[in-house]
C-alpha cells in the first residue's frame, strides 16, 4: 500500500510513465470506438448521429490531453 508521495514517486518514473499514457491512450480509443458503435446503432437522426460522433471524439481527445498532461506534470516535477 502506498502513500501520496510513493504514488507520486511511481507515477514519476519513466518506464511507469509511459507504459500509463500507453494504457491511457489505448483505453480512450477503446472507449471511443465502442461508444461510437453505440452512436451509429441506437441513434437514428443523422445530425444528432454527427453532432454525439464530433462530442465522443472530443471528450476522449479533451480527457487524454488532460491525462496525458497530468502524467507529465507528475513525471517532471520529480
């Protein structure tokens, strides 16, 4: 069991690091794809169709910057 500063200290080295923001990545396009799917089978109207595909791929863009940018912070600040 960690503490804050042993999380911390985790989270900041780079082989950690990294391998995090690969499963990051890979999770956000997994949860993309599969709400996507989900979009194009239960939503019939096409601009509602167009506009929720425009919001899934920017939420999943906007929460991996955020993630990403999260992980660098913590990886840099030592």
């Amino acid at each position: 069991k960690l503490d804050y500063a042993g999380a911390r200290a985790l989270v900041a080295h780079p082989l950690v690091g990294i391998l995090l923001i690969a499963f990051l990545v890979s999770a956000l396009v997994h949860m993309r794809l599969g709400m996507q799917v989900i979009i194009e089978d239960y939503v019939h109207g096409e601009i509602g169709k167009i506009a929720l595909i425009l919001l899934n791929t920017f939420f999943a863009a906007l929460m991996g910057l955020a993630s990403i940018y999260a992980i660098l912070r913590i990886g840099f600040s030592g």
